[in-house]
C-alpha cells in the first residue's frame, strides 16, 4: 500500500470523525443552566445564545436530575469541541500533504 493511499485513509476516517462530532454536539440539549444568586436567593436560569445575543430565561423548577443533565452536557459539549478542532486541524494538514506531494 502505498503512502498517499495511507494518507488518503486516514483523510477519510478523520472526516467520518469530523461528522460524528459535529452530530453529536447537535444531540446535547442547547444551552446552559446558570445559578445566580440574588439578594441572598439561589435562582436557575437556562443562558442561551439567540443571534449574537445571549439571553437568561428563568427555570422555576429545576430538578437535580436537570442540574446533573446539564452539567454533563456542558462536559460533554467542551470535550466533543476540543476533539472537532483536533479532527478539523488533522484534515486539513492530511489534505495540504495530498494536494502537494506528487511523489507520495
């Protein structure tokens, strides 16, 4: 097998990569849960970005199971981030070594 075959594989597997992460960021639920303490009260609101705005909307219930959820997801959501901007760096210097290398 030759190098630019090995090269082109692991273009292809890194672009699969690539996918997976970029749809599993779409399945985490969308926003964050933020505690805000305000006049000496605990208050859950869920922060969430709108355009180029970030809005806080008010959760009157929010459950531990929720807290936990949303805790997770923001662990999750970071670590799938980093992973993306690994995959998306690999790409493109797999696709500067095809593009410039006739003798590979």
């Amino acid at each position: 097998m030759a190098i630019r075959e090995v090269i082109e594989d692991e273009l292809e597997n890194s672009l699969r990569m690539q996918k997976d992460y970029v749809r599993a960021l779409a399945q985490l639920p969308k926003g964050n849960l933020i505690k805000k303490k305000i006049k000496g009260n605990e208050y859950w609101y869920m922060q969430i970005r709108d355009g180029k705005k970030v809005r806080f909307d008010y959760v009157k219930n929010a459950s531990a199971a929720m807290i936990r959820r949303y805790k997770k997801a923001k662990e999750d959501r970071a670590r799938y981030r980093n992973l993306l901007a690994q995959a998306r760096k690999q790409i493109r210097q797999l696709e500067r070594m095809l593009r410039s290398g006739s003798s590979i």
